[in-house]
C-alpha cells in the first residue's frame, strides 16, 4: 500500500481533479465580465415579488393606506435592479466566448425583459388572487383568506410558478428553472415554469406533487397531493437520444378535480368537470364529465359518466 504525505495527496488529487476528460462535461466556462446566477439573490427576487404582490404578509414594513404607494414604489424599484441583473445572468449564462458586442446586446435585451416583466405585475396578483380564492373556497380548514396566503404551501408554490412561468413567456433561460426548484425544495410541490396553468388553481395538501413542462390546465382544477401529470416513455431520435420539445404530458380541462396519488401519463385529456379517484394510473383520455374510481371486484377501475 503506498502511503502519502498531506501535500502528496493534495497534489495527486488536484492533478486528477484537472484532467479535461474529468470535467469538460461538468465544468462552465465563466467569463470575467459576464453575471452568474445568483440563487441567494433569486430567492430574494421570488420574496419581494410575494412582498409586491401581497402587500403585508411578506417582509417588514408596515402597510397602510397612506403610505402603499410609496411601499410599493420602493420595492418595485428594489425588484427592478435585483431582477435586471439576474436575467442578463441566464442570458450571458450560455455564452460560448466572450463577446463585447454580445454582451451589450444582452444588457439591452435584459432592461427590455425586465420592463416588460414589471408591467405584467398587476396580472400575476389578480391571476395569484384568484388561487388564494381558490384554495380558501376548497378547503374547510381554512380559517381565513390572510391564513392561505401565509401559510399554505401550495400559494407558496403556486407563486413561485406564475412568476417563473411570466419569465419563461418573456424567453429567460434557466432563471425560470431555478425559481421553480426552489420552490420545489421548499414545498415538495414540482411545477416546471413551461406548463400552462388557468386561473383559480389549487393544490390541497401538496407533497409530492408533479406537474410536467407541457402540461396545460384549465380553469378551477384542483389537485391533492402526489398527483403527477407526467410523460410516458420519451420517443427517441436516430441516434438514441429523446426527442425534446415534444408535447408529452396531459391536458386537465376545467373544473377537474384530481384525487391523491394518481398518476396522469402522456398526451392524453381529461374532460371537464371530471373527477379523477386516488391512486389511478390513466393513460388514456377521459371524457367530459366521467368519475374515474378504484373499483374492488373483477375490474380494477370503475367510470361513471362516460368512461375513458
């Protein structure tokens, strides 16, 4: 056995640490000039957001009448140059060489995503409001609206989409993605920012939740938790990697409601005003109105309604 010294093994490890071969597929090549993606700084973007859009249950200030105005125009103003930065940050991130042309495009292209963002602000907390509606209408516990918005873990989650979902809409890569993962660490609750969700959403409980990039989801849809809306076997290319970009994942028309731990796979669609019972596996589509239920003899599932 051979046996080395302290400053042996430090050398021997850092000579094997910088083989290319190594790292090249797991090393990013940073250029000086350029901004990285800060997940400190993007959390507190994600928090003033939650301060900006629900004034008084987030940060430390107090809110009145006389004085919202001013609240809000410092925080906004705050999220402006947080939010400026961060998303010349996911534009610069992919940069193969560094290019002053370049980056003076990206700084205008990220003041003009950064504005655009800001103004969509008024639409994320009447879109946010009417989850609140949602989850406080769906829930008996609920003791008051102020109670969902500061507690549930779902309103948490559910923000932390519409917000990343408004950064993917305005074309800000991997941004979207962080925002979304922390919220996933946060509540256990996976929403990728690309799926489309309709007004009065709702998640009960929530753990374990998974909702695929491509899904799409109506009005007033409700979840419990460990429901998945997610993909089947993935199609592949000619050279055996997985197609991307494909729709693979479900369409929930509105009015559903999906019970805990039912998995929804594929391009498949759930018609309005159905009902999905726990612990269903469903791959294909289910007509409008149906109740798709655990059924104990003979058939494994029972449908009223029209079936699937």
């Amino acid at each position: 056995m051979t046996h080395f010294k302290y400053p042996e093994v430090i050398q021997e490890t850092i000579k094997a640490l910088t083989v290319k071969d190594s790292y090249k597929s797991v090393c990013h090549t940073h250029f000086f000039e350029y901004p990285m993606p800060s997940g400190n700084v993007i959390g507190e973007i994600v928090n003033l957001t939650r301060e900006i859009l629900f004034p008084g249950y987030f940060g430390d200030s107090p809110v009145r009448s006389e004085s919202i105005h001013y609240y809000i125009g410092v925080n906004t103003e705050r999220l402006f140059e947080l939010l400026n930065r961060q998303i010349l940050a996911g534009l610069c991130f992919q940069c193969s060489m560094s290019d002053p042309e370049k980056l003076k495009e990206n700084k205008l292209k990220a003041f003009e995503i950064t504005k655009d963002f800001i103004a969509l602000l008024p639409e994320l907390r009447r879109l946010l409001t009417t989850d609140v509606e949602a989850a406080y209408l769906g829930d008996p516990a609920a003791k008051s609206r102020g109670e969902v918005i500061f507690c549930y873990p779902a309103i948490r989650a559910i923000s932390s989409y519409r917000i990343a979902h408004a950064l993917v809409k305005l074309s800000v890569p991997i941004i979207p993605r962080m925002i979304s993962e922390m919220a996933h660490s946060e509540t256990g609750i996976d929403i990728h920012p690309k799926a489309q969700i309709d007004e009065y959403f709702t998640i009960d409980h929530g753990t374990g939740v998974v909702i695929g990039a491509t899904s799409i989801i109506g009005k007033n849809v409700k979840l419990f938790q460990g429901v998945t809306l997610g993909a089947k076997s993935f199609p592949l290319d000619d050279n055996g990697n997985p197609i991307k970009g494909i729709p693979r994942h479900p369409i929930v028309e509105d009015d559903v409601v999906i019970y805990s731990q039912a998995t929804i796979l594929g391009r498949i669609t759930v018609g309005k005003g159905s009902v999905i019972g726990g612990n269903v596996w469903v791959t294909n589509d289910v007509k409008p109105g149906s109740k798709l239920v655990q059924f104990k003899p003979k058939d494994s599932l029972y449908t009223e309604g029209g079936g699937i």
